[in-house]
C-alpha cells in the first residue's frame, strides 16, 4: 500500500514521462536527459523528489510559483 501522497505524487511523474517517451523529447533538457540515461522508474522518483521538493519551498515561503 504504501503511503498515498508520494505515491501519488510517482504516478504524476510516471504520466508525465510517459509523455516525454511518447513524444521523443521534452522542452525540460533535465527531464529529457534523465530520461534517456536511467531506467523510467528511476526517473520517475526522481522528478517526484523534485516537485516535492518545489511544493514544499512554495508552501513554506507563502509565494506564488516563478518559473526560473
């Protein structure tokens, strides 16, 4: 079972990835380069991590999202 929000938060990252795949690319070159040197699950975990990573510093902070 698991804990539902990282869960959640894998299978987000397995759809976007299964959209990179399907499209040959992505605008992101770190998404597309992890992609194409690791396995999707791996890539999937890690892009996970990383919008974890960005929700928390967006709620701690109390900003709005700015694309960098």
């Amino acid at each position: 079972m698991g804990q539902t929000d990282i869960r959640l938060r894998i299978v987000g990252a397995m759809r976007v990835i299964r959209q990179v795949i399907r499209k040959g690319g992505s605008t992101n070159r770190w998404l597309a380069a992890l992609v194409a040197r690791t396995p999707r699950m791996v890539a999937a975990v890690a892009l996970a991590s990383k919008m974890a990573r960005m929700i928390r510093a967006i709620t701690t902070k109390q900003k709005n999202y700015r694309m960098a």
